[in-house]
C-alpha cells in the first residue's frame, strides 16, 4: 500500500511540474497590452517590465497552472493570468484593472 501512494505522489508531483513547464513555456516572451509591454523569462526568473516609459524588473515565479489559466508571482504581485490563444492572454491582479496582451514577435 505504501508503495502504491509513493507512486501515485510522484506521478502527481511530475504533472504539476510539467503543468508549470507548459505554462512558463507558453507565457515566456513579450507581451504587449495598453500602456505596458512586459518579457517573461521563467529560466532567469524575472520579468522585465516597460510601463508608461519606466522600466523594471522583477522576480517571476509560477504558482499555479492549468489548461486555461496561470497564477504567478511577479515581485509583490499575484498575477492571474488567463490564456486566450497562442498570441492572446488577459492578465490581472486583486483591485486593478485587468489587461488583454498580445505576444510580441521574438526579435531577430
């Protein structure tokens, strides 16, 4: 019995990792939505942000991951992040106004 819960922890702990991957795969790059242009990259762990003519960084970490939605960490900010298309997704954060992003193309 003890060796069937092992498995099944492990099995469930590789698909939540994978679900991350797939995440982080999908939302790594350039974004741009109204007045904010904002560059994953979850290898680096960081996020570069282009808001009104200031730029930033910040940490980046996934928090949660599914089919249709992500949940990240970006600096102090809990970021809900729903997944439209390939080239589309609206993110948001508690009290504030959420914003539609289309991927950037990757620069040369």
């Amino acid at each position: 019995m003890r060796g069937i819960l092992l498995v099944a922890i492990l099995a469930l702990s590789a698909l939540s990792c994978g679900g991350s991957s797939d995440c982080a795969e999908r939302l790594n790059g350039t974004w741009q939505g109204g007045p904010m242009t904002v560059t994953y990259d979850f290898d680096a762990g960081q996020a570069e942000l282009l808001i009104l003519g200031k730029r930033g960084t910040k940490t980046l970490e996934m928090q949660k991951c599914t089919a249709d939605e992500a949940v990240i960490l970006s600096g102090d900010n809990q970021i809900l992040v729903r997944f439209e298309d390939a080239d589309h997704i609206t993110i948001g954060s508690a009290g504030k106004v959420t914003l539609r992003m289309t991927r950037m193309p990757a620069r040369p």
